[in-house]
C-alpha cells in the first residue's frame, strides 16, 4: 500500500506562482511514476505532469512552459511548480502514483489551487 500527502496548495493571483508537494510513503517499487491530475468543476480529471524513477516526464501542452515537475527518489517525493498561472488552472490537484511492478495506481487526498484576481 502506498500513502500520498499533499501540501502547497491555495489562493494566487493570475501571473502568481505555487509550489505542490507530494510526498509518498509505504511500500514502494521501482521503477515507479509519480505525477499530478487535476479536476475542475463539472469537468473531468485530467493529467497535467508525470515522471518515473527512468526520468521519462509526461507534461500537457497546456501547461507547457510554466509547470515544471521534479522529483527525489531517495525520499520518494515530488513537486510541481505552477508558475504564470491563470484563472483555468483553478482545480483540485490529486497526487498521482503508478507502481509498475504491482500494476496499480494510488491518489492523493487532493490540493485545491485557486487562481483568482
């Protein structure tokens, strides 16, 4: 079983920044992918970034450029820097684990990122 906790979410104004974190603990396999969804209102969740423990990074076009994903894989975290950010980034944010040895996924608890002027 693996456990997720996530920090750094909030309010920002647009062209603010925010940093997430996520941290994960339990039983944990490599090689491994650890990323963020998120999921507006009335919308459905969507990926924004991943990366594995090989260093293969997943990122959507429509934060390209602004969001940037790292991770440590001695302490098994990661994070997301949201930079520029604009009012349609506003969702939860749901840190993401793949375990590629057991083929199963594991989700955060969730971040809420409000960008609002």
């Amino acid at each position: 079983q693996v456990q997720l906790v996530e920090s750094g979410g909030g309010l920002v104004q647009p062209g603010g920044s925010l940093r997430l974190s996520c941290a994960a603990s339990g039983t944990l396999y490599k090689p491994n992918v650890m990323g963020w969804y998120r999921q507006a209102p009335g919308k459905e969740r969507e990926l924004v970034a991943t990366l594995s423990t090989r260093g293969t990074e997943n990122l959507v076009d429509p934060v390209r450029g602004r969001f940037y994903i790292y991770r440590n894989n001695i302490d098994n975290t990661a994070s997301l820097q949201m930079n520029n950010l604009k009012a349609d980034d506003t969702a939860v944010y749901y840190c993401y684990f793949w375990d590629n040895t057991i083929r199963r996924e594991f989700w955060g608890q969730g971040t809420q990122v409000t960008v609002s002027s």
